[in-house]
C-alpha cells in the first residue's frame, strides 16, 4: 500500500513541478505539508486528486493545482504578513506559512480552528494565528496585511478588505461569474487605487456570508 510520502512526492512530480519549476521553495512546502493531514476519512488518492475537496459544510481544501497556480502568481518576503479568509480547511493557511513571517487564518467556525490548532501542532506550524469572527467586518486590528487570500469565492469583494491591505498589498480571489464558473483575480492596491487583474479561470464555491445585503464595491 502507498504510504503518504509517496503521494506526497507523486503530487509535487506530477502536478506542481510543472507550473512551480523555477519555485524550489514552493515546492519543497508543498512536498513537505502532506493533504492527508487536512481531510480525514478518505483514501490518500483522493487527497492527492485535484479536486475541490469539502472539509465541512461550506469549506474546501483547495485543489492542488490551482493553488500552484494561486502560488506562481505570490511574491511574499519572508517578514510579510497575511489572511486567508474562511480558511477552516487550514491547507492554504499552513502553506503561507512557511512563505510569510505571520498568516492570519480569519474563520467563522470554532469547531474548524480547534482542529486546525491540533494540525498545525503536529505540523510544527507555529505563526499561523485561528482567529473567529465576523467575516463581513475583517480583522482591522490585525492589519494591514502584505496578502489576503480567500478560501471561498465571493460575487463581488468588500470594501474593508482593501481597506485593510497595505500599500502595495495584493488580495486574490475567487470572483463568481455564473453557475460554477469563476475567475481568480488579484487586486493590487497602490495608494487609494485599487486595479484588478483576471489571472486564470477556476471555481470556489461561495458561502452565505457573502451574499447578504451589503453595500460591496471593487
């Protein structure tokens, strides 16, 4: 039977080296923060598939192959700072991890950050943050943020979290364009100017927290 570190190894050969190749770093984190960590109960070639993967009732471990993508696209000093946004699942939280000084993981489910704090122990992961609250408010006290990354997709992005990037700060986002079809976009802010950039096509379900009424702009 195939032990994790061989589908870990599988993983990164086949489907990050591709598109992380001039990324040595990205790919030995990838390599070394196995999947099967994040998502119990199901068979390590699952875990390993590029697939949207539910971890609860409304959150996913993203597939792997879009985050390589999500990643290709990140530029972090290592004394940057960073939220993922509905990040219960925790994958994309620990992959920063080891990219950023300090990774904000902003959630709304207590039951998802106790066991993240197990995960994060075992990983030896100690400058990811689980922080509950409301994600229609952000985290003003802890930001600004070098980078926010959002683990759900949004209709359209909240004025406050620009407001809680620094200048030259990038958020990246699943932007929902019709039934199961999406694009990820960076937004770059430089002043008070915010400027949108489509980076690839790829789909993240959205969550009820962003779809009630209130005002949003871009």
């Amino acid at each position: 039977m195939a032990q994790p570190h061989q589908y870990g190894k599988h993983f990164v050969d086949r489907q990050i080296v591709p598109h992380l190749a001039p990324f040595p770093l990205l790919r030995n984190v990838f390599a070394k923060l196995g999947r099967e960590r994040f998502i119990t109960d199901i068979p390590l070639s699952v875990a390993y598939s590029d697939a949207l993967l539910k971890t609860s009732q409304d959150r996913f471990l993203l597939p792997p192959l879009m985050l390589a993508k999500i990643f290709h696209h990140l530029t972090p000093n290592a004394d940057d700072s960073a939220m993922v946004v509905a990040g219960g699942g925790g994958y994309t939280a620990g992959i920063l991890s080891f990219l950023c000084a300090t990774v904000f993981l902003f959630e709304t489910d207590e039951i998802s950050l106790k066991s993240i704090y197990t995960i994060y122990d075992q990983c030896n992961i100690n400058n990811v943050v689980p922080i509950q609250g409301k994600l229609r408010e952000g985290l003003s006290k802890q930001g600004p943020f070098d980078w926010i990354l959002f683990d759900v997709g949004v209709d359209v992005v909240p004025q406050f979290f620009f407001n809680q990037l620094k200048d030259k700060g990038k958020l990246i986002v699943c932007v929902i364009k019709g039934p199961n079809f999406g694009e990820i976009t960076c937004f770059s802010k430089t002043g008070l100017t915010v400027e949108k950039t489509v980076l690839f096509e790829g789909y993240i379900p959205t969550i009820p927290h962003f779809n009630e009424s209130v005002e949003f702009t871009f």
